[in-house]
C-alpha cells in the first residue's frame, strides 16, 4: 500500500477514535464533520452536521476571511461583523488628529457616507475546497532538498493559474498534515471593503493591553464593514459606481444568549498551529523563539510609544502597528509561560520518545533526517526572525525591497516567479505601497530600523549577513550615519515616487534611482540566497514530515487520542460549550460578565476610561430585550471551551441551532499556549456577546438602520 494511503487510512481510524475524545478539542476541517456526527449531536448541535460539510451552503457559507482574521456576512447586502482589533488598520487608516476614528468611533450617515478600507484590506469567501494530493505529489516523489520543494512548488503554481483562468476567484494550495495532504481553495476575493460602524476604542479596546488576555472582560471589540463589487457582481476595486456583495448566505442573530452549559460552536480561519511538531521544536519555541520574540517585540513597541507621546501624527499613524505589535508580544509572553505551566517540552519529549521506540524501518531514518534538518534551521532563528521583522515592521524600507524583488521577478515567466510576485499578486502590492502614506514617520521608521540592526549587530559572526554589514556598518555610529544618509535623500516618501517605481518593476525594467532602492539592490541578492538555503531545508522537511505524522498517528491511535490536522489558515470548525473558568486554587471564575463590571473598572483614564455615554446608558438601566433574563442586567462577554488560535478573531460563534450568539476576540491568559499545546484545564475562548452589540446600536450609540438590516430591530 502506498505511503501516502496508509496515512490517510490511519488518519481516517484516528477520526473515528476521536468520538471518545473531549469535543471541545480539535480545529475540524468542515469534511471531518460528518463523521463527527455522534459527538456533535451528543454534545447538543441541532442541525444537520452534513450541512457543515459543504463551504459553499449556510452556514459556512456566510463565514470568510477578513484581513488578518475571520469574519462573517450578516446581511443579505454584504455587510460583515468582525472585530474591532481586526479592522483597526481600516479605523486608523480613515483617522486623522482632525477626525479620530480611534477614539472617537464612527458611525456612517447612510451607504454613501461608508468609507474606503485601506487599498491592501481583503476579504476572501471560499467558494470551493477539494483535494489534490495526488496532482501535488506526481513530480516530487523521488527527489530531495530544494529539487522536492520545487516540485511541489511548480505544480502547486500550476494548479492555482489553472483555477484561477477565468478571472474569476482567487485560488490556493493548501497542506494538510504535513505534506501528506494537499486541497485547492477558491476563493472570491472582494477588494471593495468599506467601514460602517466602529464603537469609539474604550468600548472596542476596553481595558486595552492590562485586560488583553485576561478574563473577565468587558470589551465590545467589533467593527461592522460592508463587501462591494462591480455593477456586474464580481469583485472590483473601489469606486462610487460599485454596489453591495450579496452573499450566498448570512448569519442570523440569536435573541436569546449563552448561559453555562449550553452548547457552542466556531467557524474561522484558524492561523497556524503547531501540536504535531517535534519535541526539539518544542523545546526550541519554549528556550529561544518565544524570548526573543519577546525581547524584540519590546524594542519596537518602546520605539513607537516614543514618538506617539511628542507627535500626535505620527501617534495615529502608528495606531494600527502599535496595537499588533502589543498583541503579539503578549501572546508571546502568554505562550511562553502557558508552555512552562504545562510542562509542555518535557511532555512532548516523553510522547515522542514512546512514539520513537514504536516506530521501525524507513520512517524511523526519515525521522532522523528530519530532525537533523530542523536543527540546522533551528541555529539561524534569531537572525531570521530580526531580518524578518526588517522587511515587515516598516513601511518604505519594506516598499524598496519589494520593489526590487518584483523588478526581478517580473523578468521571469509569470509561471516561474516568487509566490506573492506573480501577476495575480500586482494589485495586492500596489495596494501596499498605496498604504505607505497614512501609515509612515521617517524619525519613526528610522527608530524602529535602529532597534532591529542594533539587534542585528550584536549577532554572531555565523550568523552574520555581509550586505548588512556593508550597508550598515557594525558600529551604533555606523548605523546611525547610514540610516540619516539614507532616509534623506529617498524620495519613496511620495505616493507618485513609489508607484512610478512599480510600474517600471512589473515590466521588470530598470527603477528610477534612489537611496533606498539602490540599497535594496544591495540586499535583495542576499535575501535570494538565505532564500534558497530555507527552501532545501523546507524541501527535505516536506519531503520527511509525512514519516513523522505516519508514526504520530500509529502511537496516538493507541492510546485513544484525537488525531486532528494542525490549523493553517484554512476554514475550521470547533464545537463545544459555555464553561466556566477555574484557573488556579481556590479561583473561580463565572463564564458571563455584565455591564456592572465596566462601572466597576472605570478609572476614567486610559485604558479604563469608559465612554460618559455608555456610563450614563448604564446607570440608567435601559436594557430591555437586550437584558439576561436570569442575570436580569446587560451582559457584554462570555467564555467557552472552544478550540481557537490567532486567525479565529472575528470568528461567529453560533448556537445549536446555528444562530449567532457571539464574536471572538481572545483567549484567558493561560490558554495562550494552545497553539502548541491543548490543556483542556485552562482552555477558554472569549467572546462579544451579541446582546452586547444590540444594546448598544439600539441604546448607546444608536444606528438603528443597521440592526434593522440585520434582523434584528430595535426593542424587538
């Protein structure tokens, strides 16, 4: 029997053992779903588990991704909830120090006072989802290294120009398991995304960094946007003559709202998660990554908070960044530690030791060499990371490097280029480049480039990139002079100046000089060789994993464990319940919050300066259908057991008869680790109760068209 079959048979056996398994474990891909049928009815699912099957039928249908995150449709003429902190890139990009969306909130006057999403914002609705392994797979057996990673490389390419012929979706190759899998995904790619309605940032953002994380929360973090198209119905750039999306389905919103025990369940795009990785890369994560991660996070949010404190511009333009860049170092933090409460690397290391001892033959060499592999990659983690947060963190150093890259990409056939190169991806870059203006400093950008090479300068000699040291310097002098020099005689400051340069770029014809691109010509051929040195690695990675999940399988099987794919930013369902949260002796905590805690938390100052309102709102104690009946007050989150991860924020969490009850936004601070490791101990998602949201566009801060829209009238 094929390699490939006996994994997908075990994996197959593995589903089926899971009906034993805790339910509230497990990010499932909606074709898993069936057969999950018995535990999703046990659990209290009232529909038709079938129905979860399909991408293209309700509800998953109305589910998509927005952004960084996930969101979901709640009307018929496109109009889409997610969360406060997932459209913040499109409130800061419409704010101003004259017009602040951040602080002030926004409520548009009717359709035409919606306003545009910055030019790079997405929302993607998947039309289609089947698998391809065998396509993926025809050319890679045999070979190794960066031959293998090209194979499947050039044959994913294919399939997606294939799919994506007509114009007519945005197409993808997904991998499932580790190289074992792989699943097209079509996808609409709607590009005219407009804000609606966003509660001003002490409702959105209540409690901000000190709550982030933590429970009980009183946050109303959601933003409503609204998808556009052409005259024609399909997707198209922003313009005035562009109509609402009308989906193929939407959300209905409950009345009534969750109390505990009642039954849950999640549809989003999950980021990535990593509980089938290695024990070294376990102990890697917990030792290395995760501190560093911390450590240079720090830096470049001290950087920005800097500036915002002398220069209200640069204070709004950096909005969006400092908000992510918080939210990241926290999770971090929140991993690294929920890591070492559970005791995770040693765990994983016994796990695979019992797995090692079990497993014979051709995977156990294959495992070997995997595990070599890894720590080849493992010794250049922290150069990475720093060169990675260089090209991501700013604005037009980012803009130069691009631009060089897709000069030299765009000399190739469209075929042979850089995934995110292609002709499919021009629109997208033009849109970032686009962005630059609302979202750049040049004494913050200079800061932050400062923070990261200063880092950089400390490496050691192996782990050193000659271009940067040439252009850099590797002196604190050195650094400073070069980047002064540089940032003064650029002009990719100017929108007309960058998008000149584009045009040229993706007819692959020489740039029009510049300091930064002509220091991007300097750095790019590097880029390409720790480029080609990853892609080996990754080749041989892809090509060995398979071994691993094989053996993983087998082992886990055994002992009755759930065996589930790892999250990568595909659509996922978890099901479980509303539970309460008892995280540490002798501290219980009840899975609902009311209003009274925002009273209770109001310092009137920053981040704990509830809007006056919103205070009043709640004194007057007007909350009519919106109120818990039992509670007998408004509530505002809710806590469940659902399986969730970065990517699952804006994800609807519906109840068992499929109606909408909640938006996700977090996790309690000990359940940070679950992208890593499940601990069902501490695992709890929070959400925005939509009871919340309905009070408060009834009674706060009223846009009663919206509800209407949505179904959901006020006082009904």
């Amino acid at each position: 029997m094929p390699l490939r079959n006996t994994l997908t048979a075990s994996l197959a056996l593995g589903l089926a053992l899971t009906t034993s398994a805790r339910a509230d474990e497990g990010m499932w891909m909606p074709t898993q779903l069936p057969a999950l049928a018995k535990p999703l009815r046990e659990a209290g699912f009232k529909g038709d588990p079938k129905d979860l099957a399909d991408v293209t039928r309700a509800p998953l249908s109305a589910v998509v991704k927005v952004g960084g995150g996930t969101g979901s449709f709640v009307s018929n003429d496109g109009l889409l909830l997610t969360n406060h902190h997932v459209a913040m890139g499109v409130i800061q990009y419409n704010s101003s120090p004259e017009h602040n969306f951040i602080d002030d909130g926004f409520i548009a006057a009717g359709r035409a006072d919606e306003r545009a999403a910055n030019p790079d914002f997405r929302v993607l609705v998947t039309v289609g989802f089947d698998k391809v392994t065998d396509e993926v797979l025809k050319d890679a057996r045999g070979k190794q290294g960066r031959a293998y990673y090209d194979a499947v490389d050039a044959a994913s390419k294919r399939i997606v120009a294939d799919c994506e012929r007509d114009g007519s979706v945005r197409c993808s190759v997904a991998n499932m398991y580790y190289g074992s899998d792989f699943y097209r995904i079509r996808q609409l790619e709607l590009r005219d995304v407009r804000l609606v309605y966003a509660p001003p940032r002490a409702i959105g953002n209540y409690g901000d960094e000190i709550d982030n994380f933590m429970w009980p929360r009183h946050s109303g973090d959601f933003t409503l946007l609204r998808a556009y198209v052409g005259k024609d119905g399909k997707p198209a750039d922003y313009s005035p003559e562009n109509v609402p999306y009308h989906p193929p389905a939407h959300l209905q919103m409950a009345k009534d709202g969750p109390k505990a025990g009642d039954f849950a369940m999640l549809a989003g795009y999950p980021g990535i998660t990593y509980r089938h990785r290695t024990a070294a890369e376990f102990d890697e994560q917990v030792n290395h990554v995760l501190p560093d991660r911390v450590s240079l996070f720090d830096g470049l949010i001290e950087v920005i908070e800097a500036a915002g404190k002398t220069d209200a511009q640069a204070k709004t333009r950096y909005a969006s960044q400092l908000q992510s860049l918080k939210n990241n170092r926290k999770r971090a933090a929140g991993e690294l530690e929920g890591l070492r409460r559970s005791d995770a690397v040693r765990l994983r290391a016994e796990d695979e030791r019992g797995m090692l001892a079990a497993t014979t033959g051709e995977d156990a060499r294959d495992i070997a060499a995997l595990q070599a592999s890894l720590a080849d990659g493992a010794a250049l983690g922290e150069r990475d990371l720093i060169l990675g947060a260089f090209a991501t963190q700013t604005q037009l150093m980012r803009s130069a490097l691009m631009l060089e890259r897709l000069r030299l990409e765009s000399a190739k056939p469209d075929a042979e280029r850089e995934t995110g190169y292609q002709q499919r991806d021009q629109a997208m870059i033009e849109g970032v480049l686009k962005q630059v203006q609302r979202r750049y400093d040049p004494t913050v950008e200079k800061a932050l480039l400062t923070s990261l090479l200063t880092r950089y300068q400390q490496l050691p000699d192996a782990q050193r990139a000659p271009e940067l040291d040439a252009a850099f310097g590797r002196t604190p002098a050195q650094l400073k002079q070069a980047l002064d020099g540089l940032y003064q005689r650029t002009v990719l400051g100017t929108e007309a100046e960058r998008l000149s340069r584009f045009a040229a770029a993706r007819d692959g014809k020489p740039l029009a000089d510049d300091a930064l691109i002509a220091l991007a010509r300097q750095l790019v051929p590097g880029q390409l060789q720790r480029e080609d040195a990853r892609k080996t690695r990754e080749g041989e990675q892809l090509r060995l994993r398979p071994a691993y999940m094989r053996a993983l399988v087998a082992w886990r099987e055994q002992q009755g464990r759930a065996v589930y794919p790892d999250a990568n930013s595909t659509l996922r369902i978890s099901y479980g319940r509303v539970e309460p949260l008892s995280p540490r002796d002798a501290v219980a905590f009840a899975p609902v919050t009311t209003v009274a805690g925002i009273v209770e938390k109001n310092t009137g100052q920053v981040p704990f300066d509830a809007p006056k309102p919103l205070l009043e709102a709640i004194a007057k104690g007007d909350f009519g259908n919106t109120a818990d009946p039992a509670l007998k007050t408004q509530t505002v989150n809710f806590l469940t057991n659902l399986d969730t991860t970065g990517g699952n924020s804006g994800s609807p969490v519906l109840n068992a008869r499929g109606e909408l009850i909640g938006l996700n936004f977090d996790s309690n601070w000990e359940a940070v680790s679950a992208s890593w490791w499940y601990d069902p101990r501490y695992k709890r998602a929070i959400h925005v109760d939509m009871r919340y949201l309905r009070w408060l566009l009834a009674k706060v801060y009223p846009a009663p068209a919206l509800l209407e829209e949505m179904g959901v009238p006020a006082g009904k």
